[in-house]
C-alpha cells in the first residue's frame, strides 16, 4: 500500500459528535424495523381478527411500496444534494410525519372488524413506510461522504449498531411492556405505537443534523457529474440509474445479495418471535426475554466485530458471522420435540453474529460506492442506498411473509383481543420451524454470493486515494 494513504486516512478521523449524531439514527432504524417486524402480523391475527394470509398479504404490500419509491427517493436525494449541497431535506420530512403513521397504525380497533381494520392498517403502515424511506434512503448514504477511510467506516457503522442493537432491545422489550401497560390490549397498543412513534422521530431528527457534516466534507458537484439537477428527469431514468448501478458493480450486486437473504433469515425470526413466545414457550411475556437474549451478547460484541474486521478484513469477518448465526438458528429445530428454556441460549449465540451481520455489510456498503467513483464519478451514493433499503424491504418484508404462510400452511388459528384458543401441534410446529431451520437454510444460501464479493482493503484504499 503507498505511505500516501495513510496522511488522508489520519486526517479523515470523524468527531465524537459526529459519530454520535449519526448513531442516534438507529433509535430510528431500530424501532421501524424491530416493532413492526415483531408485533405488526401478531397484532392483525391476535388483535383484530385478521386470518394469517391475509395479515401477512397486509405487511408485504407495504414492503412493495417501498421497493417501489426507494430508488426513486435514492435518485431524489442526489438531485437533492447536486442542488442545494446536503441531503437533510428529506431526512426531517421523514422524521415529522412518520410518528403520526406509525400512532395510526396501531389505532385500530377489534370493533370495525376484520376486513375495515386491515383496510385502515394497510393504509397507515403505507404512510410510514413512505415517511420512513424519506429518512432511510440518504441516511444510509451519509457514511460513503462523511470519510474517505475503510477503517473509519468500520468505526462510524460500529457505533452505529451499538445503538442499533441498543434500540432493537429498547423497542423489542419495551414495545410488549408498553403494550400491556393498560391492561386492555386495544389501548395498550395505541400507547405503544405513540411512544414507539414519537421515539422514532427523534432519533430520525438528530440524525439528521449529519447531512451537514457530510455537505460540509464531500466535495461540491461539478458539471460533469452524473447526477446533476436536471438529469434523471423521468421515472424510466431513476430506475434505470439503481439498475446500471446493479450492473457495473460487481461487488454491489454480491453485497446486496448477500444482505437481502440475511434480511430475509432475520426478519423470519423477528416476525415468529412473538409466535414462539406464546405457544412454544407458553409466555407471551417471554418475547422480553428473547430480545435480552439476542440483543445483550449483541451489544458486547459489536467492537469485537470491529476489531476482527481491521484485523482479517470485513468480508472474511462477515462470513465468521453468517456461519455463527448459521449454526445458532438451526439448534432451535430441537424445540420441536423439547421446547424450553434452553432456547434463550441458542437466541444469544445468534446475538453475537447477527452485531456482525448488521455493522459488516453496512460498513461494506460505502466502500463498495467509493470504489464505484473510481470509474463513474462521485454523487450516485443515493442511487446505491435507493437499491440497499429497496433490498433490505424485500428481505425483511419476505420473512413476515414467510411466517405467515408457515402459519397458514399448518393450520394456525387466528383470534380476536382477549379470546383464548387452542392452536393445532402443526401450528406449533410450523412456529417453532420458521424461527430455526427456516433462518439457517436462507443464512447458508446468503454464502453464495457473499463469496463472490471482490473487495479487499487493498482495492478500497486504492479507490479513495484517488482525486474525488
């Protein structure tokens, strides 16, 4: 490596406030992903009514819009950036309206019945899917321009998934506990989704404030790059960007790959968290302690991950990660014959990977887009994270899906608030298969493609020793 990296590395360290405001981002990202994921499908088959296909119909609809917008958003944001120098515009929008979608969501009641309540919370899960992609898209495009460093990346999407993982079990937990603050299930989740909103919004709105350490870093657009104002004018043109996006960069297309089956692998286990607390474990407090479970060994080993990613590289870290979550998820398949308390051991084992499998790739993501630059010139970063959180969606949304077809297929009885039942031994089963062997089978699939990525620090570091 040439001694002429180093200076520019040394000189590109990120301040405390920095790091810190860009963390706070993921009480955003945290609470979105975790609280609908856990409760949205449990909330429409045990709350209001709605059979198990349909819930599950529900939240991939939402998924699908945000595939839809999200690269359209992506090549906003450029624009954005070309015109005024910062992405924040559409981060503050995001962070004031999600938090009223996110309350109208849970503010259904059982009373309407089961094809209006689905109807409202459609419609409202869709306005916070929007509001959310608003803040999410160039966020995740904010580390590529806030430091030019392969470590400093590593560094800045650290700390990020400390607070990632911190807020995964502040919502995770403490969503349930809210829920049954009131003792009525149709209140509790109306204080839920208001708290839980406004929580949200406030982390969305700090975060935003590094879009102007990022404008004030990046190098200003000149006239020859790709992406000015008046570029991109139709909608053919901003999906065609994500797509020749996809197309040239080979390292992309493996990354993105790879984290979209692991979004998937994840998101079925979030999605049967609550299942598996209910009927497996016969508790439905017990989703609390499946969260400290998972989130806990997480966050005491996010700076491990760090450190065994500037020491072997990130890819070969990620991998290390992957096969440890592997491994983890598939002993759960033992709770078919012999469930218990032992399961918590098994969720915190896949705690210590899944902190790699959230800081890894993300911190891959804007190396991937410098070394990008090298070849097509900078300010595309909005395109590139249009088609990560489109990808991300599908994953996450795909694995609700999932559980909802398992449930489905084996017969799962679904319940308005309040009324008890009796769920088939199928359905148990099914439960018990979509949070183990179903994760282990997509995380051995991720594999693929992760080894097809190309990029080693070598080639990063060559790519931002070049001129911006």
């Amino acid at each position: 490596m040439s001694t002429g990296a180093r200076p520019e590395r040394a000189s590109a360290r990120l301040s405390p406030r920095t790091i810190v405001n860009y963390a706070i981002g993921s009480l955003g990202t945290g609470g979105y992903a975790t609280l609908p994921g856990l409760v949205l499908t449990y909330f429409l088959t045990d709350n209001l009514g709605v059979a198990a296909l349909a819930a599950g119909l529900i939240v991939t609809s939402a998924k699908v819009w945000d595939v839809i917008i999200d690269p359209l958003i992506g090549a906003a944001s450029d624009r954005q950036l070309a015109r005024t120098g910062s992405r924040r515009g559409f981060m503050v929008i995001g962070a004031l309206t999600l938090p009223v979608f996110f309350a109208l969501t849970f503010a259904v009641p059982p009373s309407w019945g089961p094809v209006a309540s689905a109807t409202c919370v459609l419609l409202a899960f869709l306005g916070t899917a929007t509001a959310f992609s608003l803040f999410q898209v160039p966020y995740v495009a904010l580390p590529a321009e806030l430091t030019r460093s392969y470590d400093e990346r590593t560094r800045l999407l650290g700390w990020r998934v400390v607070v990632l993982t911190a807020a995964i079990l502040l919502f995770g937990a403490g969503g349930p506990m809210l829920r049954r603050a009131t003792g009525d299930p149709v209140t509790g989740y109306l204080l839920m989704g208001i708290v839980a909103g406004v929580a949200i919004g406030i982390g969305m709105l700090v975060a935003s404030r590094t879009a102007t350490d990022a404008a004030a870093t990046a190098a200003p657009p000149t006239a020859a790059s790709p992406l000015e104002p008046a570029e991109a004018s139709s909608l053919r043109d901003q999906y065609l960007s994500g797509f020749r996006a996809l197309r040239r960069s080979i390292a992309f297309r493996a990354l993105l790959g790879t984290f979209l089956l692991q979004a998937l692998a994840t998101g079925t286990m979030l999605a049967g968290a609550q299942y598996v607390a209910t009927w497996v474990l016969r508790d439905e407090a017990a989703v609390e302690l499946l969260f400290v479970a998972l989130v806990g060994p997480a966050l005491l080993a996010t700076p491990g991950w760090t450190a065994v990613a500037n020491r072997i590289g990130k890819e070969r870290a990620f991998f290390g990660a992957s096969i440890l979550f592997l491994v983890a998820s598939a002993t759960i398949t033992i709770a078919v014959w012999a469930p218990g308390p032992w399961i918590y051991a098994s969720v915190a084992v896949a705690g210590v990977a899944y902190a790699g499998l959230q800081s890894l790739p993300m911190a891959m993501l804007p190396d991937v887009i410098s070394h990008d630059e090298r070849t097509s010139g900078p300010g595309q970063a909005g395109t590139f994270t249009g088609i990560w959180t489109a990808g991300e969606t599908v994953g996450f949304a795909l694995g609700a899906t999932a559980v909802a077809l398992m449930l489905a297929a084996t017969g799962y009885v679904s319940r308005v608030a309040s009324v008890d039942t009796v769920q088939p031994d199928a359905a148990v089963t099914g439960i018990v298969l979509s949070f183990s062997i179903l994760p282990a089978v997509l995380m051995l699939l991720s594999l693929i493609p992760l080894r097809r990525y190309p990029l080693r620090r070598s080639d990063v570091e060559a790519s931002t020793a070049q001129p911006a």
